[in-house]
C-alpha cells in the first residue's frame, strides 16, 4: 500500500520542512519530490503536510504517518538483508547521553540485539557536547545526543521540555541563590539553566558538580538543590518544582541522531542502529513519557 520511496521521500520533507531542502538531499527533482508526496497522500487518503509559499509544517495525520514510516522502512530493511543474505555485521561505536542510557536505550538495544546479532558495539556514555566533540574527531560513528538550540546538525529523535526538578521536600528560599546541581562544561542542560537564571536576573550558585547521572540523581535526593532535566525522563524519586517556586522557564530541548562524516564499514550498523533508536524515539513521543 505505502511505496519506500515514496516514504523515504516522505521522511526527507518532514525532517527538513522543505521540499527544496529535500530533494537536494535525495538527489531528486523538487516536482518529483512533491509527486512522491501527492501520491503517497492519496495512498494514505489523508493530508500530511500543511504547505504555503512560505512555510510546510506536518499534519496531525502527517505526525502519526512519521511513526508508521520509520517503522515500515525499518521492516523493509531487516527483510532485504535477510533474503539477500546481506546480513548487517561489523563493529560500531555508539555514543549516547547518560539520562537516555539509563532509561530508554536498554529496551531499543535489547531489540537492536535480536535483529542484528552479527553487529559489535562499543558504547561511549558521555556528556553530549562531549559525544559531539569526539564525533566530529572521527573517534565515534553515531551519536544520541542533545543539541544545542543554534546547532543544525543531526536528525530529530523527539523534542521535549526542559523542567526543574529535585526532591519532593526541597522548598527554594526566595531570597537566596539558586542552588544548582549541574553537569560540568560543556554539560548542554548546564549552559541552558545559566542562561535563563542570568536572564531573569535569578543569583544562583553551584551546589554540586558530577559528570555522572547517578551523582547528580543523588545529590538531587538528598536535596542539594535542583537541577535541569528532560520532562519524560525524571529519574524515580525525583520530581518536577511547582510553579511557586518561580524558577524561569528552560523552553526545549531536541534529542537528536548524528552520523560521523567518514561512512566507512560500520556505515550498514549505523543505519540499522539508527532506524531503531528512531523508532523507539516515535514510541516515547507517543506515550508522552
């Protein structure tokens, strides 16, 4: 019923919001880009863009057919290999965030194990600037990781917001400084919890510093102070601050997938990798948690 080509070209548009942007990347046509569209939109009989002279944002119906062609593509992918006996083998070095590895990353690689028992991965866990910094050095093949709001790089895995937790019985003395449980630099969720206290004018100080999840966790539980976390993976025992507290809002933050520059052998594991990190990121948008 759904054509790949037509749902990769479907998935072009929808992670760049241009037909133009998308059919430079697909090596196509742009008229034969919005065909590939049309006709994958009468497949579906719904609508999946909203396009004007100026702008192309997805649908509602657009949104729920992302998920359904990341999957779809993934199938046709694990199908092919296994009946063309091209097997997707080698070993890749995976780089992904602490907060990710501890929550949703087992079950996505539990499922990556199955369908892909020849591939060997070496997991770097790490601070995401750090993760980009050693992509870019050519150290890492794919990377999980936050991108910083100014960075265009990397394919959108979801977009969540960025809330103020900490214990249950933590209360903020209004007169006194923030105190902060942070990531070292380049820590992403640090920079962006500076920032919008300097903004509002908020004092703040540096209540404790770890480069590991776990100790910020801990320091958190035992009410330290508060730090800066993605809203749909608030570690168990930890809790979003209340309104009262009248800390300033830390917008959003995007989880995204980056490939290294130099595709060499591990370039089939990276796909196959990335196809399921993809999907898992769907699942966790859809379940909003």
């Amino acid at each position: 019923m759904y054509e790949p080509t037509q749902l990769r070209t479907f998935l072009a548009v929808a992670q760049t919001l241009s037909f133009t942007q998308a059919a430079r990347r697909l090596g196509l046509r742009q008229s034969t880009v919005s065909q590939h569209v049309r006709r994958l939109e009468e497949a579906a009989g719904r609508q999946l863009f909203f396009r004007d002279t100026h702008s192309v944002e997805l649908t509602e119906d657009g949104e729920a057919m992302l998920g359904f062609a990341r999957r779809i593509l993934a199938v046709h992918e694990q199908a092919t290999a296994f009946f063309t006996g091209t097997r997707v083998r080698g070993r890749l070095r995976f780089g992904a965030s602490e907060d990710f590895v501890l929550t949703r990353l087992p079950e996505i690689l539990e499922g990556f194990r199955y369908d892909h028992p020849e591939v060997d991965l070496e997991l770097t866990v790490e601070l995401s600037g750090t993760l980009h910094e050693r992509l870019a050095a050519g150290k890492l093949d794919l990377v999980l990781a936050k991108r910083r709001p100014e960075d265009p790089r990397g394919e959108l895995v979801w977009r969540d917001d960025l809330v103020w937790i900490g214990a249950e019985r933590l209360r903020l003395d209004p007169d006194r400084p923030v105190p902060l449980i942070v990531y070292p630099p380049p820590g992403i969720t640090r920079a962006r919890a500076l920032e919008v206290l300097e903004g509002q004018g908020r004092e703040w100080r540096i209540a404790c510093t770890s480069g590991s999840l776990n100790g910020l966790i801990a320091a958190a539980r035992a009410g330290l102070g508060v730090m800066a976390h993605s809203r749909r993976l608030i570690p168990p025992g930890l809790f979003r601050l209340p309104e009262r507290a009248a800390l300033p809002e830390l917008g959003k933050v995007d989880f995204v997938l980056v490939h290294g520059r130099n595709r060499g052998p591990a370039e089939g594991a990276a796909n196959a990798l990335a196809a399921a990190v993809l999907a898992g990121g769907e699942r966790l948008r859809r379940s909003g948690g």
